[in-house]
C-alpha cells in the first residue's frame, strides 16, 4: 500500500489535476478531429502552419490549471515517484499504438499524454526558481546542452532515424518516438512527430515561471488571473513560450533544417522577462 503522502493532494490541487487530465483528452479528441480533415485537403504550407498553430494554441491552455496549483511542501520521493508512473505510463502507450503507420487515434492519445506529462513536469521545475535571475544560468546550460546534443549527439542521431522512419515506415519506430509530440497534418494519415516533449517541459516552464513571478506573457491580454475559473480564461490565453515554439518550428518546417529549440525559446523569454521587469520598474 502506497504512504499516504504520495496519493493525497489538496482539494484546489484534486480540481485543477483533474482538469488537466480533462483537457489533455480533449486535446487528444481535437487532434483527431483534424487528422480526420486534413484527408479532404491537399497538403500545402499555409495549411500546414494553420493546423499546428491551432493544435498549439489548443494545448497552450493546458498551461491554466497549472498555474492555479497551490503550493505544498513534498518531498523529493514524491516527485520521482510520480515521473517513474509518467514514464511508465508513456512506455505503456508506445507499445500500444500501431508499429506500422501509427494510428491516428493511438498517437493522438500517446501525443496528449505527453502534453500533459511535460506540462506537469515544467511547472514543477518552475518551483524551483527563486529569482527571474537564476533563469539565465539555466538557459546557459540548457542551451549548451541542447547544442552539443544537435551537432554530435544523440539528437543528430535521433533526428536522422525519424525522418527516414517517417518517410518509409517499416518494422518498429525508433525509440525515441516514445518521447515525440504528434500533430495533425492535412494530407497526412497518421500524425507526425513535431517536437520532443522536453521542449514542451521548457516552454511549460517558462509560462509557469512567468506567473510564478507576476510577468505577463500572455500576447492576448491580461496576465493569468490565480482568483478567477480556469474555463471562463480559456481561448484568451496565448503565451509568450508557445509563439516562440511555433516559430522556430515554421522556421525549421520551411527551410528543411533541423534547428534547436531551446536556446532560440531562452533567449526570447529572458530578453521578455528583462524588458516586461525594466519596464514595471520604471513606471511612477
């Protein structure tokens, strides 16, 4: 029987939780939806780009029932014990989609669970941020570790199986598909494998950071609002980390180059941070 202290989460954090798992499947359900659609129309670039902007928007709102968490003292056993069930959970999904062709329905689950998982995992990282400062050592190493990755790592790697994997799909996917977010394509029959999951924990982790911090990324309007309903914030909410994340992937979409994320996404929230914090300092 597992300690109490693993399973048992305050009622706002019960409500919010839940919310996000709702919304994760909802997503997964969108997703599909398109998929569906993107049968009836032939590919082209300006699709292309409107079908993963409206996907991302979609799962930037799961970024609102995170931010309503109360924080709560844990243990470090409590973390890993929950990353150990996400992971679990996702190798349990990997195996269950279809080897060839992966299924719509199959990968759109597998992709919303990942949404979901790095969504999580990001805004706990946030916690751990004391001061807007502490981001730019962070985003050094980050940034130096994603490029060492990309120019003789196993991302190089990784990157090269993918394509051609996707390209011809035949036997099993490489393993590093377990741990690729799938979007909706118009012309496409399955999803394809857009960006890495720790790329979405970052971008959570930025949004979260933001209003951890009371800086205002959201490009739509207001900050996000800690005393008012999750639902009644949805559609309006379209944040800073995201916009940059599609970007740099329309950028690497036309251009047909494989082109880090994370320093790109650092250096954009940090230049944010430094200008949004500059200028509240200097009104009256």
């Amino acid at each position: 029987m597992l300690p109490t202290h693993f399973i048992s989460f305050p009622r706002q954090n019960r409500w919010c939780l839940w919310t996000l798992v709702g919304m994760a499947c909802i997503w997964s359900l969108f997703a599909v939806a398109l998929n569906w659609l993107g049968g009836f129309v032939a590919a082209n670039r300006w699709l292309d780009a409107l079908w993963m902007a409206v996907q991302l928007i979609a799962a930037a709102q799961l970024f609102l029932p995170v931010q309503h968490l109360v924080p709560e003292p844990r243990r470090r056993s409590f973390y890993w014990f929950w990353l150990l069930i996400l992971i679990v959970v996702s190798c349990g999904l990997h195996l269950l989609v279809p080897v060839a062709g992966s299924i719509a329905v199959g990968s759109a689950i597998q992709s919303g669970f990942l949404l979901f998982s790095g969504t999580l995992v990001g805004a706990v990282l946030a916690r751990y941020i004391n001061r807007l400062r502490d981001l730019v050592l962070v985003s050094i190493v980050m940034s130096l570790a994603d490029f060492s990755s990309w120019l003789a790592g196993p991302t190089a790697q990784f990157a090269g199986q993918i394509a051609a994997y996707y390209q011809a799909p035949q036997g099993e996917p490489p393993i590093i598909d377990m741990i690729l977010i799938k979007l909706a394509l118009p012309g496409s029959e399955a999803l394809i494998p857009v960006i890495g999951v720790s790329d979405w924990v970052m971008v959570s982790f930025f949004a979260c950071v933001a209003s951890r911090f009371h800086v205002n990324e959201n490009l739509t309007g207001a900050a996000v609002k800690h005393q008012s309903s999750v639902f009644s914030q949805i559609g309006r909410y379209l944040p800073l980390p995201v916009v940059v994340l599609f970007s740099v992937i329309l950028l690497a979409h036309n251009s047909q180059l494989f082109i880090p994320v994370l320093p790109l996404l650092a250096f954009a929230m940090i230049t944010w941070y430094v200008l949004k914090t500059c200028g509240r300092h200097s009104e009256p």
